[in-house]
C-alpha cells in the first residue's frame, strides 16, 4: 500500500504549492507516511480515527491528505487502485472532522456571518489579538493565530472544491453558498496580505538588521 501511495503523493508538491507555507508540513508528512505504510486501506482508516482521537488530526495533516486526494482525482495516469486508497483516505479524514470539532471552523462561521466587511476585518483582527495575559477577556471569544485560521480556510474551500455534496463538515457545508465562498476567499487573501506576508517581510528586516 505504501508504494501505491508514494505515487501519488509525488504530485502533491507540484499541485499544491501552498503547502510550502506549512511549518508543520514534516510532521504531518511522517504522519502520513505512517499512514500509508499500513498493512491494509482498513488499518489506514483506523490510524487517521485514532489520530483525531488524541487530536493529533491537526490542519496541516489534513491539507496534505486533501492534496494527496486533489492529486490522484486530477491525474490521468494513475491506476484507480491509488485513488481509491486516496479516496478513501480523504473520506476517513473527513468523517474525522466531526470528532475535532476546531475552534477555527467556529470562529469562520462567525466571521461568514458578518455581513458589514469593515465589521468583519475588524473581528478578524480582534481574533488574532488576545492582549496580555491579565487583561480581561471576553470568555466566548475565539483566539487563534492568522496561519492556523489561514489553513482552516483552505481545508474549508478543499472540502468545498473536491467533494462539494459530501462533505462530513457540516459548517462547511453550510458555507457553500456563492456569497459565503466569495468571503472566504477575501478573507484567505486578506490574512495572506495583511498577515503572512507581513511577517515573512518583518522575520527579513530583523534577520537583514542581525547582520
């Protein structure tokens, strides 16, 4: 099963070059190697269960199994006994998501539902702003991190994209709406924009600075 799989996962790089952005990518990929060099598709299933279970199930890993599917649905020379595998992987994954239940997935649903852009940039900002430790807090806010969010929207839009009907996230299916696909792309292009990039040219400067 291993080598069926290493076959499909040497396009991912090429079809998902985003993936280079994933910090974590190493591990999520030994992960999936582990995956992959189980005995059966059954026992596979079983690991990518057990990995949601003690939430080791993280975004990263699930971007790499989406790229993984992505991959060997688009290819016109891979046999059909890869992507079955893949499929059902990618299957496994999804039906795992109901278990994680992430506070990403909450707070895009929240985000989604403002419907005043100036409104939403300016929850989104809130989001990634916690203050400090002893300021006071609203307790049913959410707090993440702008790559964290950044890799659950694209694990939102590849739920979207590969299999819009079947879907196991039901947030997700609930975003499937044009004008909701349309915010979550703003809101991809505005963390990517307004966040990433800037740290990436803020980590240069201190590093050109250091030098």
């Amino acid at each position: 099963m291993a080598r069926l799989g290493a076959r499909c996962l040497s396009a991912v790089g090429a079809y998902d070059n985003t993936l280079d952005i994933v910090e974590t990518l190493d591990t999520a990929q030994a992960k999936f190697d582990d995956v992959l060099n189980s005995p059966s598709v059954d026992v596979a299933c079983d690991k990518i269960k057990s990995l949601a279970k003690a939430k080791e199930l993280d975004s990263s890993l699930i971007l790499l199994i989406n790229s993984a599917w992505a991959s060997a649905k688009e290819s016109t020379t891979m046999k059909n006994q890869v992507k079955d595998i893949m499929y059902r992987l990618y299957k496994a994954t999804q039906s795992s998501l109901r278990s994680i239940a992430p506070k990403e997935i909450k707070l895009l649903k929240y985000l989604l539902n403002i419907t005043d852009p100036e409104e939403r940039f300016s929850a989104l900002a809130t989001a990634f702003s916690p203050g400090d430790e002893h300021d006071a807090k609203d307790p049913s806010a959410i707090y993440t991190t702008p790559k964290e969010l950044h890799k659950w929207i694209k694990v939102t839009l590849d739920a979207y994209h590969l299999n819009k009907e079947e879907t196991e996230i039901r947030e997700a299916r609930q975003m499937t709406q044009p004008v909701v696909i349309q915010r979550l792309f703003i809101l991809k292009e505005t963390i990517e924009e307004e966040y990433l990039e800037q740290g990436v040219k803020a980590e240069k400067d201190a590093k050109s600075e250091e030098l």
